[in-house]
C-alpha cells in the first residue's frame, strides 16, 4: 500500500514562491486500480513524480508498503517496487527496445520474453525488439514501449503520467485497450493521472486533484457522474473537435 | 609466437580468438607473426618501407582479410604502410585495428598508413577497432591516415572504433570518390583522462552521383579533449551529409569543426553537429527502472558508442 500523509511541495517562480501540492493525504490499497484526474495545472503530474522520487516533498512523508520512503531515490524507489512511466517517453540514440526491457526486467531475458512484453502492449515484437528508442518511433509506439518497460518489471505498484499526451487519438483508442487488459490481468496497484472518460470508465477507485488540493475521492460509481462533462473526463473525440477548433 | 598480453589484444581489435580463415596478416611488436595469402588475395611485404600490398582480384566475392597489429613493448614507434589494391567488381570485408599495451615509461606509437585503391562496382566493408591498456607512464600513441580512393559505383561502409586506453591520436582521414560512388563512415570515439583526439576527415565528391555520409559520435570524459573536422566537398552532382554528435562530461573539452564546400551548383551538402551532457530525463528513465545513475549513465553510454 501506498500512502501519502500531508504532502506539500511548491517552486520558486520568477513571481516568487509558488505552492503546486497544499497538505495532500491519500491512500492507495494494494491492487486497484486508481484514476488521478482534474483540470490542468492542478498537480497532477507533480504528485507522480513525488511518488516516484523525481520531486522530494517540502512537508509530508510518503509510506509504501509500511515503510517511509521519502528521503529514497528515485532508483532506490524503483528497485524496491515503484514504477513510473514518464508522460513523455524518453528517447535515446543508441538503445534498443530490447536493451530497455531487459535493464527493467533487471536481468538478461530472452528474446521470447521480451516478445511478449511487446505483444501485451500490441506491437509486433519481430518489427520492434531490435529498434532504437530514438525518433524514428512514433509518440504512440513509444507510449507503448514505455508501457511494456513497465510490464517488465513486475512491481507491486506503476505510477503512469497521463498516457494519453502526445499521441494521435487512433493511437490513444489502441492504448486504452492496452489498459483495460493491464486492468483485468496485471497484479498489482495501477495509479493513471488522466482526464480521458474512457480511463476513468475503468477505474476502480477516482481521486480529483485541482489547486493542490484533494477536491473529491472514492469509488468510480460514486465519483464519475459528477465528472462527465467537465475538464476532469473528457472524451477522446470532444478533446480532438476543440483542437479544430 | 603471440604471448598472452597480444592475444588478448588481438580479441579486442579484431575479436580473434583464433586465427581466421581466409587473407591474413598479423603484426605484433614491428615484425609479421602471421602472414596468409589466398588463392585471391595476396599479401606482399613492401621493400622500401615497413608495410604490406594487398592485392585483391577482379571478382573476388565474399572473402576477409584481417590486418591487425598489436604492440606490447614499451618504447617501440613505427610507421606503417598498407596499401590495397581491389579489382573490379569486388565484395569483401577488410579488418584492422591495432592494440597498444604499455606497462613501460616510454611512449609506444604505432602509425598506420592505409590506402585503398578501390575498383569499380565494388562493396567494400572497412571495420578498425583501436585500443590501448598497460599501466605504465609511457603513452599508446595511435595516428591512423587513411586514404581511400573509390571507383564508380563502388561502396565503402567504413566502422571506425577507438574506445578506451589510446593517450594521443591524430586520426586523419581522405576519400575520393567517382561517379556513383557511396561511402558511409560511422566513426565512435571516447576519450577518458587526459587524453587527446583528433579525428579528421575530407571528402571530395568528384563524380556525378557519387555520395558520402559520415556521422562521428564520441562521448569525452574526465579531462579529455576532442577535435572534430568533418568536411565534404561537392565538385560534381553529389550529396553529402556529415554529423557530429557528442557527449561531454566531467572538465572535458570538444571542438566540432564542420566543413562544406559546394564547388557545384547541383552538390547538396548538410551538417549537423550537437555537443551535450547526457539528457537529464534520458538519467531519470533509467533510474526509475532501477539503475543507479552511474549504471544508467553507463547504459547511454555503451547505447551511444554502439
């Protein structure tokens, strides 16, 4: 379990101090599935990277698995079960997709395992396993690729920053496939920041971040309805029609 | 008889862990240790000065011919002259590189010379490692020259390593290239201590059709400086690309020097040249799978150098 006991992080701006996290308590059970949502700018992602170590909090401590892991780095953090996929992929010249499977796998593996981490996340292990992580893939295979990094590692709980950045919605429709199969066979606690509907669907439990703070939290039943409509789920389809616009 | 200090530096520039089949000639502390000729590819000592010719013959499809050199003695400083001569419509690999151990107090340095007088219709694959080990306070000084002169339509994909241990080098590569001629270099450089490299390249495109692509990467650590001049010029219809990427770290210094010259209206010529430390996001990746950052920095590393 993880557990977030009143958290504050800020930064200093040009305009001087700003407070980004304001006192955040929450608590994440052991295999649930988890939506982070609310309007941009709220802290979402901010609270992600305090999870995974990128950040260190100002106030608070964070406890996983009965153990306080605040002052932890971010590798100390990961190789004791955090995982963490970056809403931007990383690329690198030079490393393979399989090269990065195996540094998350944590040993040598096979290419038959690294095969099938590929095919959970829909690609074709044959065309990707011996490519480069670098510009020739597309954002959508990275999001994948970055997906099945995570997969690989086996960790008992994976933070993921909003998936559905900077990816074609044809690509995003696929990835929320990738999730719902990751919803029903992964073992495991899933934290998603996201704002798309078709997320939140699935999610067994909803919290709302907006101005730091927890603005609402509990189940989907109960949190979702009062959502649809709002900056905080979007559907995948409204989102594109506002970039005609 | 190779002793154990110039087998292993035989694996690393040439991964040999035995003799290989086909053309060969092995040089190890300014003398031929081995020397095999085949039924196409001859190899003939020179007379006037220390080196080998290398003829390949019209036709020759599929063969190998592995030149590499090792130096194990402290002191020791030589120039040497290969030349290979490749017959029309060839198909061969080439391996050299050249390993330097000195555990002595005196500079050991090996300069090899190498031409290539390629023939028309050929493909050519180039492939030289460069390495130095040893403890001692001598330095392993490496100048390779390499000239390659390209017949039409002939390819030349050249791999050029030199990844621990070598002090000093001054690396200078030309290239003349005919009509419909292509040569790709893809050159990997790192530099640790106080070490000096140099590397240099000038192509000229003197026939229609004719390209190059040469693309540097090198990463300089510790205290180490890098000179990079990759120049192309277009005398005819050509296209030519060059690409300079580095990694710098710690108190290293690097210079990139691109050069394009278009002596020709139809020659297009681009460059590309990028120096940085190692992307801060590239670090976190790595680290939220679990590496260090020393071992994350290692990976990028190795990937980069690959």
């Amino acid at each position: 379990m993880l557990e977030l006991q009143n958290i504050s992080f800020g930064v200093e701006t040009e305009k001087g101090a700003r407070d980004i996290i304001r006192d955040v308590s929450l608590k994440f059970e052991d295999d649930k599935f988890t939506v982070i949502t609310g309007p941009n700018g709220g802290g979402k992602s901010t609270l992600a990277r305090l999870i995974a170590g990128i950040e260190k909090p100002d106030q608070g401590r964070i406890i996983f698995n009965g153990e306080d892991i605040t002052d932890l780095s971010i590798t100390d953090r990961a190789r004791k079960g955090i995982s963490y996929a970056l809403q931007q992929p990383v690329r690198f010249k030079g490393i393979r997709v399989v090269d990065l499977l195996r540094i998350a796998s944590g040993k040598t593996i096979s290419i038959d395992e690294a095969c099938s981490y590929l095919s959970e996340v829909g690609l074709c292990a044959r065309e990707y396993i011996n490519r480069e992580v670098n510009s020739s893939l597309s954002g959508g295979e990275l999001k994948r690729i970055e997906i099945a990094t995570v997969l690989a590692r086996k960790t008992s709980l994976s933070v993921f920053d909003e998936p559905e950045a900077g990816i074609d919605l044809w690509s995003f429709q696929n990835l929320i496939s990738v999730f719902e199969h990751m919803q029903k066979s992964y073992h495991g606690s899933i934290i998603i920041i996201s704002h798309q509907e078709r997320i939140l669907n699935i999610a067994d439990n909803i919290i709302v971040i907006a101005d730091g703070r927890v603005k609402a939290q509990g189940a989907r039943e109960e949190i979702l309805p009062s959502l649809i409509g709002t900056d905080s789920a979007v559907n995948a389809c409204s989102e594109l029609s506002k970039g005609d616009q | 008889m190779l002793d154990k200090i110039q087998l292993e530096l035989l694996k690393e520039v040439a991964d040999l862990d035995e003799l290989p089949v086909g053309a060969v000639n092995i040089r190890a502390n300014g003398k031929a240790e081995v020397r095999n000729s085949t039924a196409n590819i001859e190899i003939v000592p020179k007379t006037d000065v220390s080196g080998i010719d290398i003829h390949i013959k019209p036709g020759t499809k599929n063969e190998s011919v592995h030149i590499p050199v090792v130096v194990s003695k402290t002191g020791l400083k030589e120039v040497v002259y290969n030349d290979f001569y490749i017959g029309d419509d060839c198909d061969v690999v080439i391996v050299a590189g050249c390993g330097i151990d000195n555990c002595g107090g005196q500079d050991s340095e090996h300069d090899g010379i190498h031409r290539f007088r390629v023939g028309k219709n050929c493909k050519v694959r180039y492939i030289e490692k460069h390495y130095g080990s040893g403890t001692g306070k001598g330095k392993r000084i490496l100048n390779p020259g390499t000239e390659v002169y390209l017949g039409e339509n002939s390819t030349m994909e050249m791999e050029m390593t030199q990844i621990k241990g070598v002090d000093d080098t001054d690396r200078d590569t030309k290239a003349e290239l005919a009509a419909g001629a292509k040569l790709t270099v893809r050159e990997r450089l790192m530099t640790h201590n106080e070490q000096n490299a140099v590397s240099s390249y000038h192509v000229d495109l003197n026939g229609a059709g004719s390209s190059a692509d040469i693309v540097s990467r090198g990463v300089a650590r510790d205290a180490s400086h890098q000179t990079l001049n990759l120049g192309i010029s277009g005398n005819a219809k050509s296209s030519g690309h060059t690409e300079c990427d580095s990694i710098i770290m710690d108190q290293a210094r690097i210079l990139a020097v691109p050069s394009l010259e278009a002596n020709d209206p139809d020659s297009s010529l681009v460059h590309e040249a990028a120096i940085g430390r190692i992307a801060g996001d590239q670090l976190i990746k790595l680290m939220t799978l679990g590496l260090s950052e020393a071992e994350a920095e290692e990976e990028i590393i190795m990937g980069f150098l690959r």
